[in-house]
C-alpha cells in the first residue's frame, strides 16, 4: 500500500535546490528542477550522508554528495560517480494545486 504525503508549498522551494523532508520515518531529498520535483532516499549508500545538503546538477538531473562528490541521478537513484556504488530509493513526486507530494509505499516507512 502507497501512500500520497503533501509536504510544502513547491514555491517553497528554490529551483535547483533540495530539501530534507522526514516521510513516517523516511528521510527523503525533495529537489526542485523547473517547475518539477523529484524525491529521492536522503542518505548516501557510500558515506551515510546527508543528500540534500548536495549540489544539484540541473542539466544531468543529478544530486553531488557533499562529502566525496558521488552524484545520484534523480530519476532511478543510480550512482553515476564513484565512490557510491549502490542505488538510494526513488519516490514519486509530484506537485498537485502548488503542493509537493510525495509517495511512499507503506513498507518503507516502517
């Protein structure tokens, strides 16, 4: 079972900056490109580092970890750098009457 959490207003957000959201226990990076979103797992899965604390790379649709520079693509959570070597979770994210929403399967929040 999945469940739709509104989070904060996507104005809230700076385009091509992210934002640390706690999901039911989740942490997730909510990053902004244009007037779109992505929600991607917030902990690196090489350094147990904070991803929203990163360089967003707009035109790569990529997050930098600011610890050693491995850089997740946002659509499939993938390390494209070393020294990541395994993906972080992805979550659906989409803006509905100027909110950001965030999907998150049930499980997962456990």
């Amino acid at each position: 079972m999945t469940t739709s959490h509104a989070l904060f207003e996507l104005d809230d957000l700076e385009p091509g900056t992210a934002r640390k959201a706690d999901i039911g226990g989740v942490k997730v990076a909510i990053v902004r490109i244009g007037d779109d979103v992505y929600a991607i797992g917030d902990t690196c899965t090489h350094a147990d580092v904070s991803l929203s604390e990163g360089e967003v790379w707009c035109d790569e649709l990529e997050i930098e970890c600011p610890k050693h520079s491995s850089a997740f693509s946002l659509t499939t959570g993938e390390p494209q750098t070393l020294p990541a070597t395994q993906p972080v979770p992805v979550y659906d994210a989409t803006v509905i009457d100027g909110h950001v929403h965030v999907t998150i399967a049930q499980e997962a929040a456990q």
